[in-house]
C-alpha cells in the first residue's frame, strides 16, 4: 500500500525477520520524523505531547475533536501493518476527504501514540496510558530497556522533556471521538468474507513478570542431585501457563521473553526471568488463570530449591468499545460487521474516557505480530474509503 512501502526499509530486523521498532530507538524516530514531514506536506500542523504522542492537526487545534491514527512502534520481529496501517491510512483519509471537497466542521487531528507495543519498556499502550493518567509517571519514567535505559533517558535523548511525563487533561478534551484503524490479527473478517469491520470489544490482559531464582553454578561440576536450577522451575512455570489457560474457557496465556541469569551454555542460571502475557473475557477469568498459574510457579521452584516472585507490570480490564457509536459507524459502512479482538491497543485505553471506536481491515493469513501479518492492497483501500466515510460523518 502507497505509504506503508515508503516505512519498508525502516527498522528491518535482519536477524529475527520483520521489522523492530520500539519507543525512542532510532528506527522509530525516523517514522516519526516521516510523520511529522508527510503531516506537514498536507498542511498539517504537528506537535508532540508531554507524553510523546505526535498530534497532526487540520485545522486549528481545539477541543472535541475527531481524532484518527494509531501507532508506529511495533514488537520485536513485527508485521508492516500493526500499527502503521492504522497511520498511514489516516493520513490518506485526510487526502480522501480533500478530494471529497470536505473540510471539517469541527477540531481534526491525526495521533500517533508513542510505544504502543511495550517492545521496549515493557508496559503496552506506555503513551496513552501516561496521557489517560492510567500510569504513574514515576514508575513509566523507572521503566528500563533490555540494556538499561529508562523511559526518562530515551524520552531526555529524543528531545522530550521527563518531568512533563503524565496525566494531560488538556490533551484528553481534545479528544471528542477516537476512530483507530488497525489491521485484523484473526480470521474473523476472512471467515466472513468481508474487508472491513469495526471492533465490538477486547479481551481482559495484563503481563506479569516471573523471577524464579536458584543458584548460579557449574554445568559439568555440579552433579543433577546437587542443583537448584531455576530453569527447570521456569520450564514448569511455561507447562503451567498452557493447562491454567487451556482449563478458563477463551482464555489465552503466553511465555514470549524468558531471559536466564547470566545465561551461558555451560552456566546452571542463578535466576530466570520470564514474562507471562495472560487474557480472558473478563477481570474474574483472567485473574483466575493468573493465580492458577502463581500457585504452580510456587510449587515447581519448592520442588526444585528455588524462590518465585511474580510481579504485575500492567493489566486493563475487558474493554467494551461505545455500542452506540459502533453501531452508527457500522451503519455508515453499510451494516458491517462488529467483532471482538484479543489484542490491546490504544483505543482500548482511551474507551475508559471518550467515545472510541477501531475499524478493522481483513489480515488473510489470520497472524499478527509475526512478518506474516497481511492485508491486500485492496482491502487496505477499502480501509482508507470507509475511515473516511466514518470520519466524515463525525467530523460533519
Ligand atoms: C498489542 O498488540 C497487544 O495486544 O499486546
Ligand atoms: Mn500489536
Ligand atoms: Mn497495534
């Protein structure tokens, strides 16, 4: 699709496939800086946030507005279109409406929301929840990078300043409606024949860091009776995962990032750290497997001679998205269909404080946050004329 390809040679991740673009890393920053110039080849007036998110305003800033756009950052080894899509089709929604001879009558915004993905710090949706005040910017600010560079650096080194870091009141009744299209990551539009569909709700999720320690110690002097192996205690924990999720009927549970202390070939690790992504469809489901899962990890480390911790980084309830404005906008689109997502985005944080809604385009391989993740040319078209459509009549 015209301006994703211009985004194709940013941010290639050669080693793992895909692309890594994380919060304030270097690839990131220059999609943000091929933002703000193609915001301000349309006339669009750019500014960034306290919090980071990129605001390309037509039209004179001012409260209430509709807003569009979605995010730029993805996972490690991500997909072109989670994220991006949802940007560049806001962008050709405003050229869609130009040539409609449309101009809005009332405050008009394209966002991108900054570390939507958590690729970096960890915490997903890091800059929605800062400007929706659904963090404490301390802790944000304390978040480290994989080799140790806290949000308040990466934000100080890319020109932002950490002490503004927050909840923005200001910036939130600028929002009156928030429209996010993204790319579908299942197959519920391809099961149904259909290019374009708007979200009905998304599931409860939240991530969970597991530290299970034991003791650092030789591979070949250390006799298997002698050990106390976190790792054969974190092996248990991922077992674990899988049967609490299986047992919690829609629940889904995963161990993406397991890191060994100070992990060597020939080293027995004296801790690891693993990340458990948990989610169901609803609070009490999801807890339920969680502590289904506490209660293994703290039986597989007694077994093995180890400690567990398990520690919440962030969690956000089932989010059901406004039914009168889905409804409206499916009816604008002429009766397309609504379905719930597993996955998180920013409009799920922002649903908790203005109308908000999410398009979907058709993804026929059915796989996100993986290079896999697809939408035809055509469908992402389709996208574009209907975030128009919709955008249009809410912007009348
Ligand atoms: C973000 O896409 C998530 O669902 O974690
Ligand atoms: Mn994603
Ligand atoms: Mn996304």
């Amino acid at each position: 699709m015209t301006g994703l390809a211009d985004l194709e040679d940013i941010g290639v991740d050669a080693r793992r496939g895909g692309f890594s673009r994380h919060g304030y890393d270097l690839a990131e920053l220059e999609l943000r800086a091929w933002f703000t110039a193609e915001a301000q080849a349309r006339g669009l007036a750019v500014e960034c946030d306290r919090n980071g998110n990129l605001w390309a305003w037509w039209g004179a800033p001012g409260d209430g507005a509709v807003v569009t756009g979605s995010h730029l950052d993805s996972v490690p080894g991500g997909g072109a279109f989670d994220g991006p899509l949802g940007v560049v089709s806001a962008l050709a929604a405003v050229d869609v409406l130009r040539g409609r001879g449309f101009t809005p009558g009332k405050p008009f915004a394209v966002v991108v929301f900054a570390e939507e993905e958590g690729g970096r710090f960890g915490v997903a949706c890091l800059g929605s929840r800062l400007l929706a005040g659904a963090i404490e910017p301390a802790a944000a600010l304390r978040l480290s990078d994989p080799d140790g560079v806290t949000l308040a650096e990466a934000m100080r080194s890319a020109g932002l300043d950490p002490a503004r870091v927050g909840r923005d009141p200001e910036a939130l009744k600028r929002i009156g409606t928030f429209v996010e299209l993204h790319v579908e990551q299942g197959r519920g539009l391809v099961d149904l024949g259909v290019p374009v569909g708007v979200a009905s709700s998304i599931l409860a999720h939240g991530r969970w860091r597991v530290t299970v320690s034991g003791e650092g110690n030789h591979a070949g002097a250390t006799l298997m009776v002698d050990r106390r192996d976190p790792m054969v205690a974190a092996a248990q924990v991922v077992l674990a995962v899988r049967r609490s999720a299986l047992a919690v009927e829609g629940a889904r549970a995963t161990v993406g990032r397991l890191v060994p202390n100070p992990g060597g070939t020939n080293v027995i690790p004296s801790s690891v750290d693993l990340w458990l992504d948990a989610r169901a469809d609803d609070d009490a489901r999801t807890r339920a497997v969680v502590a289904e899962i506490a209660a293994a990890a703290e039986s597989a480390a007694a077994e093995e001679g180890c400690v567990v911790t398990m520690t919440e980084e962030s969690y956000g309830d089932t989010v059901v998205f406004d039914p009168v404005l889905r409804d409206s906008l499916a009816g604008v689109l002429g009766g397309v269909p609504a379905l719930p997502t597993g996955a998180g985005h920013d409009a799920g944080i922002l649903a908790a404080h203005v109308p908000t809604a999410m398009l979907f385009v058709r993804n026929p391989t059915g796989i996100s946050h993986a290079p896999a993740e697809f939408a035809e040319d055509a469908d992402c078209a389709a996208g574009v004329t209907a975030l128009a459509d919709v955008l249009e009549s809410l912007a009348r």
